[in-house]
C-alpha cells in the first residue's frame, strides 16, 4: 500500500492528490519545542508500505532538518520506499559559483535531499545550467512539467493572448506553454543588477497591441521581474499583463507590489500555497507518484 504524509501546511494539496492516487493518508505530527528544535512523530504503520511527504521547498531552510528525521525515522519503522514530493524545489538557482567562496547550494542541497530519500517528484525545476536533475540527484527523479495546465488556464481564460517570456531562461517554458495553447510568443532580454534590480529590455511588439500580454515565468519571488516587465510593456502601449507564475514564493510585500504596478490578473500553480494559485498540478503529481 501507499501512504502519503502531509508536511505541516501542505494538507490540502495532499488530499486532492491523494483523492487522485488513491492512496492511504498519513498522519504525522511536527512538534516545535521553544528553543526551535524539532519533533516528528509519525503516527500511522508504514512497515512495508511505499511512503511519500509532500513538502514544497520553498523557505527550505526551516522545512530542511524536520524532513531528514521524518525520512530517516520512516526507515528506521520499515517504510519500503520514502519519496519525496517537492512541488516547488527550492535552491537551483546558485547553480553555479557566482563570487570567489560562494557554496554552490544547488549541489550541496540536492546532496543531503538524496542521501534521505529514496526518490524526487517536483514540478518544473529551474533547470538553467543545469540539463536536468540527474546532473544534480544520485536518486530517481521525476519531473512534473505544468506547461500543459497554464496553457489550458489560458485557452480557458484569455482571449487572442500574446505569451511574454521576460528572460531567455524563460523561454524554455513560454515556448511550451505558447505551443500548447496556440498563441504567439516573444522572449525579452533581462539583466539583473542585484536582488530587487531587474532591467528588461522589449522588442517589437508592435503587432501584439489588440493581444492580451500573458506574462509566464518559473518564479515569483520578489516580483521585480514581472514588474518590470509589466512597466516596459505599459510603456510600450501594449494592454496589462496576465501575470501567471509557476511557483509563487512571493517574498515580502512582492504580492503587493506586483498588484500596484499595473499588472492584470495574476496566477500561479498550487506547488506553493498562496491566494494566487488557480491552476492545479495535484492530478499531474499523482501520476508521477503512481509511476
Ligand atoms: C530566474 O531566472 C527565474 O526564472 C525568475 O525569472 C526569477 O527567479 C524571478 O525572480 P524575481 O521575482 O525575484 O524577479
């Protein structure tokens, strides 16, 4: 049998998938002492069983050290396998050494994640330098990719939509997405500055003026892409942007930020839970689980 565990926060996404799949629900309890250590206790017999915990990694550092002990504490009572279901897989952006000293955390993170786990299930990962996970895991992993969904939100929501990329790493999903949902397309150039420093550069667009600029990228999270690129647009006399991100992380007041520059609606996938989220990925997640 398959029994999927819910990481604090993550219960709702946890049972639509498991509704998908099928599945037993676990039960597990995280407790937080006051100094801020950590409990976990799993409640349900996982002797022989094929387990999995759903648990975004965004903010991962506080998520990083409860997850080893459920992992390791799940062996120790027999699990067959522990997956882990990732929507949102944080730390793959330092992919590479940017500054003399600098830990290149994409490594070191997908280090510790395969010595606990069995196996990976994310959605879209920022693959840029990297090819694919296998580069970065030594366990089996499985990609979810949501292009298929947003394309679907957009065939079902926007009328004649233009599909904006705002930098050539976001290409690789536009594309996708653009092909699927049979609009046209065109990638912008971005250079950033520093956290909050973005500058994005447009080209003609001209003919896209009567089209509704959907803006679609990977991340979310101080939202200085998107605004920028929503400013850039409205400069260039083109309609407000749909904003639609895979992974809404949202740092800070990003969110609010976002809404006051102009921007149209804004949406995201549920990988991390946020009042944006429209489009569902826990179908698409549940088949991978099931193989
Ligand atoms: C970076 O290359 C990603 O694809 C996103 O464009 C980036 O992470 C968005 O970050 P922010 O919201 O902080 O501008």
């Amino acid at each position: 049998m398959r029994i999927l565990f819910a990481y604090p926060g993550a219960e709702r996404l946890a049972d639509m998938l498991a509704n998908h799949s099928r599945c037993e629900r676990g039960a597990l309890n995280l407790h937080r002492f006051p100094d801020g250590e950590s409990l976990i206790q799993i409640q349900s017999d996982i002797k022989s069983h094929e387990i999995a915990i759903l648990c975004s990694l965004d903010r991962p550092d506080d998520k990083a050290v409860p997850l080893m002990f459920f992992a390791q504490t799940a062996k120790e009572f027999g699990a067959k396998s522990v997956t882990l279901i990732a929507p949102y897989l944080g730390y793959m952006r330092q992919d590479k050494r940017f500054h003399e000293g600098e830990a290149v955390t994409s490594a070191i993170f997908a280090s510790f994640l395969s010595e606990n786990f069995d196996s990976l299930i994310t959605v879209d990962p920022h693959l840029h330098r990297y090819k694919n996970l296998n580069e970065l895991y030594t366990i089996p992993t499985k990609t979810v990719h949501a292009s298929g969904a947003i394309a679907d939100w957009i065939g079902e929501n926007i009328k004649n939509p233009v599909l904006i990329g705002p930098d050539e790493e976001s290409d690789q999903w536009v594309s996708k997405v653009a092909q699927k949902a049979e609009a046209p397309y065109a990638v912008l150039q971005k250079t950033r500055r520093g956290d909050t420093q973005v500058e994005i550069s447009v080209p003609e667009i001209d003919k896209y003026k009567d089209h509704t600029p959907v803006l679609v990228d990977d991340i979310i999270s101080t939202a200085r892409t998107m605004i920028e690129t929503v400013k850039r647009l409205k400069r260039a006399g083109m309609n407000p942007p749909v904003c639609i991100g895979v992974h809404a992380l949202f740092a800070g007041d990003a969110f609010e930020a976002l809404k006051q520059s102009g921007a149209g609606r804004v949406v995201s996938c549920n990988t991390v839970a946020h009042e944006t989220n429209a489009i569902d990925v826990s179908g698409l997640l549940a088949a991978a689980w099931k193989g």
